[in-house]
C-alpha cells in the first residue's frame, strides 16, 4: 500500500489488516498474549509488565528512568490507583482523560494521552481507538479535502470527541462491519506514508538530509504525537 486512499472501502481495509498483520505478527501477538495473561489493573507488577512491554514496542517514550518526569513503575502505579476495571469493561471514554495526567511529587506533570488511548484499546479494543501521529495525520488530511465531517483539530485531542471522528469516518464510508482495531491499522498505515511523504519534502529542502524528523520531534515532546514503532 503506497497511495493515499481518500475514498476507503473495505477492500482496503482488508488490505490494510493483510500488510499490517503480515509484518508485525510476532510483536501483535507478543502483546495480546500479555494483555489476556493479565486482563484485570489491580497488580501493580502486572500492569508494569504491560506498560513495560506496550511502551517499549509502541514508542510512547516513557522513561524507566527520570529525576524530571513519571516513569514507567510511576505510570504503573498510577493506573491502579485509579481502580479502572470497572470504567473499561464498559468502554468508559472519560477513562482515558483520568488516566492520561501523571502527576508524582517533585517531577513534572506528564500526559501520556498516545500511550493511555493504546492501552485501553489493548485492553478493549471494541471500545477504544487509538490516537497517534500517524493517525491524526491521516484524518486531517481528509478533514482539508473536504472528504470526512468538518472538525476542528484541538478536537482530537479530547478523547470522546475523537472516538466521535473516528466512528463518523468508519460510518461515512460505510466500514460498520470494521472493528476499531481493524480500522486503526488501516489509518497507521495510510498516516504512514503521509508522514513519510512530509519527511522526503524537508529532507530535499535546501539539501538539508534530517530524515524521520517530524516524527522524532513530535515523539519527544512530553505531551505531542508520539507514533508505534514496530518494525517494518
């Protein structure tokens, strides 16, 4: 898949699932074997094995280490404080608001709004899509040629809003049967070459050869885009 899809159909959706799954089965498998070994929030060496292994492959560049800002046992730690079980088997869309500000004595508060949106969709993924870079990169890309609903980019930010965006974009181009992990994969993978796209424009620019910098950028700021990184 190296086009930019404006019209999806299932077909491409199809497709999509078939590219994605085929390259990243061991990492997808990897991770849905740990979240149904350790599908309750209650263990805090449980849940640190998830955040542990969901940060490591999906990039949501949480720190195991910091003097500055929550790190991985401090996220851990946090979401079972917050007693989620209850507010996740019925796909709660506030549940990610409460879970995405980290806030520990003497550090910097941070928003991990990326990584909580993948893991509740790890842990209920009929419930949950994900928020990503590549994600909103594709969404708004139709937003300016007029091809989804009119919204506003702040929008995506807030999390049932966004499920609003994600669920009107599955219903206007009648992709109803998709899940919403089927859906994502198709825009991760289409957000993927518009960001690659972006990437190949700045790296010619003025002969200046920076590569993935969009995206490295975006995945060091505390509360911006970060982006999975499964291999390819």
């Amino acid at each position: 898949m190296t086009d930019v899809v404006m019209n999806p159909c299932a077909a491409d959706i199809h497709r999509a699932c078939e590219q994605f799954d085929a390259e990243n089965e061991t990492l997808e498998r990897a991770l849905g074997e740990l979240f149904r070994q350790y599908p309750k929030n209650t263990d805090a060496a449980h849940v640190f094995l998830k955040v542990t292994a969901l940060n490591a492959l999906y990039g949501t560049q949480i720190p195991l280490y910091s003097d500055r800002i929550p790190v991985i046992l401090e996220v851990a730690n946090h979401i079972v404080g917050r007693g989620i079980d209850t507010d996740l088997d019925r796909g709660s869309e506030e549940l990610v608001g409460r879970i995405t500000k980290v806030a520990v004595s003497g550090k910097a508060d941070r928003y991990n709004y990326s990584f909580t949106t993948k893991y509740c969709s790890w842990q209920k993924p009929e419930f949950y899509p994900i928020f990503d870079s590549r994600v909103v990169e594709y969404l708004w890309n139709l937003r300016t040629h007029d091809c989804v609903c009119r919204f506003h980019k702040k929008m995506l930010w807030d999390y049932p809003a966004f499920k609003k965006i994600v669920t009107q974009f599955r219903d206007k181009f009648g992709l109803g049967d998709f899940t919403f992990k089927q859906v994502d994969k198709f825009l991760y993978l289409q957000g993927g070459i518009l960001l690659s796209r972006k990437s190949k424009i700045i790296s010619t620019k003025d002969g200046a050869e920076i590569g993935d910098a969009i995206e490295t950028v975006n995945e060091n700021r505390l509360d911006a885009l970060p982006t999975r990184t499964l291999p390819r």
